[in-house]
C-alpha cells in the first residue's frame, strides 16, 4: 500500500472534517446542559449522576474529536518527516515552519477574540495575554480557558511539536536511528505515571479532571499513536478483523467513559487505538465526503474561532427571548440554528484571515526549506 503525500491528505480530510463537527457537537451539548443539574458551572464540564440515562454520557463521547485531531497531527508529521534527518538546521528549521503555520492565525484569532471581550464590558489580565501569546497558559489552572476555552489544543500541539523534535534530534545525535515505537513507550510510561501521581495527590475530582484535560504529556500519547500507525501501517493493513477490533475498542471507550477512575486512565487510548486501525483502512480506500472535506479546509480556523461564534449566538438570542439558561426546547433550537451560522462565519474567516496569512507564510518557509 503505497501512499502518496496527496493520497494521505485526501484519504485524512473526511476524518478531521468529522473530528470537528464532534469537537462543535461537544461543546454545543455542553452549552444546552448548562445551568442544569448536570452541568458544573465552574469547570465547563459535564458531569451527570448515575441517574441520568446512558444517552446523556455518549454526549460526552464528543469530544474525542479532539483526541482524533491529536490523532492525524501524529500521523501526518510523522509521514511527512520520518525520513528526515534532525540535525540542527533541519530541527530548526521544522520548529519554524510549525510555529508559523500555528502561531499567526491563533495570534489573530486572540486580538479577536480579546477585542470582543473587551467590547462586551469584559476584562481580561496582562498575565492571561501573555501567557497565551507564549502558549504556556495550559500549565496553570487560572489561565487555561480565560480567553477561550479552546486554547490549550494550540498549546498542546506546539509543546508536542517542540518534544517530538527535540526527541527526534536527541536520539539521532546519540543513537543514529529512531524508533517511534520506543518514542511512544517511553511516552505512555510517563503519561501513566503523571496521571497516577495526579490521581494520588489530588482529592478534588474536579481539578483532577481539568488537569488531565490540557496536560501536554497527557496528550501525547495520542499523538504518537498517529505516528506508530504510519510507521506500521503495511502491517496494520494486513490485519485480519481490525472492524471488529475498533469497534470493541470503541464500544470498550463508551463504556469505560461512565466510570471516571477507567475514563481517565484508559478510554481516550483505547480510541486512539481504534483510530490506528481504522485509518489505514481509509486511506487505501480513498474514504471522502464532500461536506466533511469542506469542513476540514477550514478546520483550524474553524477550532479558534467556534466556540466564540457559537457563545455570541447563545446569549444574543437567550438574552432577547429572556430565556433562562436551562434546556428545553427553545435552547434546542437555538443550538440547531448556531451550527450553520458557526460554520459560515468559520468559512468566511477562513477565506479572509487564515489563507492569506498561510499564503505569506508559506513563500517564507519554502525559501528557508530551500537553502
């Protein structure tokens, strides 16, 4: 199964796509239940009883988009970069090029969204600003989810992106060859081992699971699970029942989810591992939706900016119609009636702020590449 760099990108556009209509169908089931009994106020975060019906728990299930997103990052990169020698200058050189795909539009996506909150009669700390503009905000509580409550994702990805390069450039300066297997071992028994550290030392439930949420070494995993499914993908392609395996896997993910303890130690690796078998599958297939190859294009603008678009709506039209924030039918259709107004607004910010920053930057990094 040879695949070419297009192949992979057409064959993973569908799957990012979907990964960010459940990111949105995430947070938009979150703002529904908020002021319920089920929703903390304080943490954003669901969090039902056991006498809430299964049906409300898949909700949560949502948000492994973003688990999937971690995902593909791996595998791309990964794919794109395994042959690579990282000596300084190519090490150097893949840090820049990451950091200015990311860090412009995510910058202006800040302004943004500070402009806005400072419109609104909000306030906002130099420190909050600062931090973010860093992206180290994900390492402290109080400024995690300030600006938006999406920001950590873009931290996450560039600490991972700065580990797996310094890894990367570490073990072939000592060792000559790397192993993303080796990488991913290494990862997971640190991962496991700082959560079982968190897991013993903390007695709040609730600050244990907004630790768990953007912790980079946390999240790494995932993302190497990406890499490994690159690295072994003949393998994982000559498989036998690998529908059935990711479908335990996932049905495995569903069930573990209603119990924390299990939830946090082992429900989004078992997704991830469902994803490892399930990719390879849909590149060799060609596997596109038209809609959700749309929806991909626009992804990382989409992520910035959704969870912004969406809340103006909310409250314009919870605000006008007095409504309390409590679900109920007219809640339900203010969110059926944000998820095209989320994407077009996503769409034309795309067109006007995203492309022509990636354009100007891509001529700088391929003048770079080419020296």
């Amino acid at each position: 199964m040879l695949i070419s760099q297009k192949t992979k990108i057409e064959g993973l556009s569908s799957v990012k796509g979907f990964s960010s209509l459940r990111v949105l169908f995430y947070h938009l089931s979150l703002s529904f239940f908020r002021g319920s009994t089920g929703f903390d106020n304080k943490t954003g975060l669901m969090v039902f009883s056991e006498n809430y019906p299964f049906w409300l728990y898949l909700l949560g299930e949502f948000r492994v988009g973003v688990n999937v997103f971690f995902f593909v990052s791996g595998y791309l990169i990964h794919a794109l970069y395994a042959k690579k020698i990282f000596d300084i200058r190519y090490a150097s050189f893949f840090v820049k090029k990451r950091l200015l795909r990311l860090l412009p539009p995510y910058y202006v996506s800040i302004l943004v969204s500070v402009a806005g909150l400072l419109i609104l009669g909000g306030s906002i700390g130099f420190k909050d600003i600062l931090w973010h503009i860093l992206c180290i905000h994900n390492f402290f509580n109080e400024t995690s989810f300030t600006i938006q409550a999406v920001y950590w994702f873009v931290a996450v990805e560039i600490q991972i992106c700065i580990i797996y390069t310094l890894y990367r450039f570490f073990i072939q300066q000592f060792f000559s060859a790397f192993s993303v297997k080796h990488f991913f071992i290494a990862s997971l028994i640190v991962s496991v081992g700082l959560k079982l550290f968190f897991y013993f030392s903390e007695n709040d439930l609730t600050q244990l699971k907004l630790e768990s949420i953007d912790n980079t070494l946390m999240r790494l995993p995932d993302w190497i699970i990406g890499a490994v499914a690159y690295e072994y993908r003949y393998k994982i392609a000559n498989l036998r029942f690998k529908g059935l395996i990711s479908a335990l896997l996932i049905g495995t993910s569903l069930c573990l989810s209603q119990y924390f303890v299990f939830n946090y130690f082992l429900s989004d690796l078992c997704h991830a591992l469902a994803f490892c078998l399930i990719i390879p599958v849909i590149i060799q297939k060609k596997l596109n939706f038209p809609i959700l190859n749309f929806i991909n294009k626009m992804s990382f603008t989409f992520y910035l900016y959704h969870f912004m678009i969406y809340s103006i709506w909310d409250v314009f039209w919870t605000k006008s119609l007095h409504l309390e924030r409590l679900p109920g039918n007219e809640r339900l259709f203010i969110i059926l009636t944000g998820i095209p107004v989320t994407l077009l607004s996503s769409y034309l910010l795309y067109q006007f702020i995203e492309i022509p920053i990636k354009a100007y930057f891509a001529r700088y990094t391929q003048q770079e590449g080419n020296r």
